[in-house]
C-alpha cells in the first residue's frame, strides 16, 4: 500500500497547505503582538483612575471606582481572548509542523532515501 501511495500522491500540495497554516499563525501572532502597546496605554490609564479615586470624594469617587471596575473586567475578558487566539496560533503552527515532518517522506517531487527504523533494522 505505501507504495501505491507513493506512486500516486503529489504529497507536496499537502506540505504547501501546512506551510499556509504555519504562516497563517504566525500572521496572527504577530498581529496580536502589536496590541502590547496598546495594553501598556490600558495600564497606564488603570493607573491614573486608581491615582484619582484616591484623591475623589463622594460621587465622583463612586464613578471612577465603576470606571475603573469596567475597565478592569474589560481587560481581563480581552487578555483572556487574546491568549486563547495566541495559544490555538501556536497548536496550529505546531501540528502542522508536525504533519510536514511526517508527509515529507511521502513526497513524490523530491527525491529520498527510504528510512528504516532502527528497531527493524536489528531484525533484518
């Protein structure tokens, strides 16, 4: 059988499509990296909010603790979802790195030597 899958595969369109999976995560990586930035400018605010709800009283203390109390939450759901995208970006970029490793031996295009487990290789 792996011969005929050999002889009949063009394994390569599948090592080009894992190649687009590895680079489309890596797209979005680099995509969410940029909102670092972005989160220091959130903190920096955080801080400032905590800074005045010290130096507020009455009403005003009240609104800037909800303020401050939304953003908080805001921030914590948006890091929650930002490490869930990155960390599915780095499982699709490990698997397919992965599958690249196994179809490459299945590659009619490139010419390679059969390789032989060295736990056969014993018994032969």
């Amino acid at each position: 059988m792996p011969e005929l899958i050999m002889k009949k595969v063009p394994i390569v369109r599948l090592i080009h499509a894992e190649c687009d999976q590895i680079a489309l995560s890596l797209k979005i990586r680099e995509t969410l990296s940029r909102y670092e930035e972005l989160e220091r400018l959130e903190d920096g605010m955080k801080e400032y909010i905590a800074d005045r709800i010290i130096e507020a009283t009455g009403y005003w203390k009240q609104v800037l603790q909800r303020i401050f109390d939304f953003v908080t939450k805001l921030d914590e759901v948006q890091d929650l979802q930002i490490r869930s995208v990155l960390e599915a970006a780095f499982r699709i970029k490990y698997i397919s790195r992965y599958e690249n490793e196994i179809l490459k031996p299945l590659d009619i295009r490139t010419s390679r030597k059969r390789l032989q487990l060295t736990l056969w290789s014993d018994a032969a």
